[in-house]
C-alpha cells in the first residue's frame, strides 16, 4: 500500500474555532487550528496508514508555514506544496452550536490556493496505474482554479487512477453566495468516487437520485450520500446499502465529513486503487468499505478541531468493535 499514493489537492486554511456555542453569552475567542477539506483529507489517510500527499498552494507566511509544519507532523508528504509571496493563506472563522454544528465565515478572496495554476501539475506525480486524486468543490469557485482542478483529474485519469470528489458545497466562498451548479455537476461526472450530503445535492438538482443514477451511468464506480446523523446511503452499478451511523458524544462536526471521506479512501487504496479493482467488489466488500468510512467519522466528531480529531487505526477498529 505504501507505493500507492493518495494525492489530496486544493486548500489548506487556518481554522478559527470559536470556544463557545451560538446561543451562549460569554465573551467570545478563536482558538488557531489547521483546516482545509482537502488537507484534513490528507491527514486522516496519514494517520490511517496511507503513502499521502497534500498539494495545493499557502501564502509564504506564518500561517501558510504553521499549516505545512502541521500536515508534515501528520505524515503528510508536501514536497510539492507551494508557497506563494502574492497572497494570504486563507482564514476560516468556525462557530459552534449547542449540537456541535457549524456555521463559517471566510476569508479567502483572492487568498493563495485560489492562485494555483494548471501548469503546476506534474505527470510524474501519477506514476504508476494505482493511486487516488482528491479534489473538493472549493477548488471550482473562479474559473482558473477550476482548470487547475481539472488539469489535476486529466493526469490522474490518463495514468488511470482513481478520482475522488467529496462535494462538500460551501455557498459562501461563490461569488454572490451561489455556486455555479453546472460546473460543480460536470467536475462531479469526472469521478469515479464521489460523497456528498443530501443537503448539497439539493442545491445543485430538483432530483438528487436522478442525479447520482447520472454519475453512475457516467465514469462513477461507487456515490456516497450522507444526511446528517441519519445512516449512510450508499449506490453502486450494481448495489445499493445503508449504513447506520453510531450514536456518539458530538463537541465538534469540524472533521467529521474529511473524517469519513479519508477513511474511504483509505480502504479503497487498500482494496481496489483503481477502476478496474473498483467494479470487481462484491456488495459485501462495499459494505465493509462504508462500514469503515462511517467508523472513522465517528470518531472524529468527539474531539474539537480538524487534525487532532481525525482518528488512527486502532481508534477506528476499537470504533468498529463497539
């Protein structure tokens, strides 16, 4: 496993997680954490054991350093992270409610992940015929990020490996608050992997099964939908499950999708690193699969922000044991 990679791209941010939930009195303070769906992605597969990389750009500053020094803590390879001297690292400010939810406030205009190019790609990233690419929707926000994004899926297809999508819509970060849903559609018609809430794909369709029937007509081996605490559905050509999600003491949701997305991937790398291991699992095996994801996420909502949450093997097995 450890020759096949999991390259996880896009942003890595600095998480300002507020000490209190929405509804409570006291003064309020941020306590900094290292954040970033892809980057948390990234991290979880580390800590699961996998030969994991983040690419994606920071800006050549205290905070962009803090977050290389952190996902390299983790186990992170970030030999091809960059580091940019025309912008920012990106900030996100997290407030909690009483239930652990999120609500977020950005700031990432023109922030320097935004300013990764195509060009940046490197072919000799994707040696080899087994390995993950992992993208998220906040990569396709403006349209040069979007080229880069899918500059980073043609490699990864042509050296045949998987391609992973966790949708992970954050309205906030489009212009106007609205997220070109076309564009988020067609990126997701390029994965073979993909996760998303009931909740996203309601803002992208008027029909959310008819949209995952359409991946799965498409390139798409196996579509994960989420719903909250409610269990997870989970669609294949041939097969369609249910996990049910475990009843756990929730302090943060921070981590808990990137939580589940890297123990998914995880397993793939482990099972099936390409298309063709994909479309030989049995219903079983797929089970197993979102058993584990499901397992891992779980794990991840009982501690307070996104790395140090995010759980190892042996958290996840004693998880699967209970």
């Amino acid at each position: 496993m450890q020759n096949t990679k999991l390259i996880a791209f896009g942003e890595a941010l600095i998480d300002f997680l507020s000490n209190k939930a929405a509804n409570e009195s006291q003064e309020e303070s941020f306590v900094k954490y290292p954040g970033g769906a892809p980057a948390n992605v990234a991290v979880a597969a580390a800590k699961l054991g996998v030969n994991s990389h983040f690419v994606g750009q920071v800006g050549d500053d205290s905070f962009g350093h803090f977050l290389a020094d952190c996902l390299a803590g983790y186990g992170v390879q970030i030999e091809n992270m960059r580091f940019s001297k025309e912008a920012k690292t990106a900030l996100a400010f997290v407030s909690l409610d009483k239930d652990g939810e999120r609500t977020f406030e950005f700031y990432r205009q023109a922030s320097a992940d935004i300013l990764y190019r195509a060009e940046y790609f490197n072919a000799d990233w994707f040696k080899g015929n087994q390995g993950i690419f992992h993208t998220c929707s906040n990569t396709l926000t403006d349209e040069n990020i979007t080229q880069a994004t899918l500059a980073g899926m043609a490699m990864a297809e042509d050296a045949g490996w998987l391609i992973s999508c966790d949708v992970n819509l954050r309205s906030n970060l489009w212009p106007d608050h609205k997220p070109n849903t076309q564009r988020v559609i067609d990126w997701m018609m390029q994965a073979h992997v993909i996760k998303a809430s009931l909740e996203e794909l309601t803002e992208l369709t008027q029909d959310p099964m008819d949209l995952i029937k359409q991946t799965l007509t498409n390139k798409t081996q196996i579509f994960v939908l989420t719903d909250g605490a409610k269990s997870v559905r989970y669609f294949t050509r041939l097969h369609t499950g249910e996990v049910a999600t475990p009843k756990v003491e929730v302090k943060d949701t921070t981590a808990a999708g990137d939580a589940f997305v890297g123990g998914l991937l995880a397993q793939l790398i482990r099972l099936a690193p390409n298309v063709e291991a994909c479309a030989e699992l049995d219903e079983a095996r797929w089970k197993t699969i979102i058993e584990y994801a499901v397992a891992s996420g779980a794990c991840a909502v009982t501690e307070f922000g996104a790395y140090p949450a995010l759980p190892n093997q042996e958290q996840v097995d004693k998880r699967l044991l209970n």
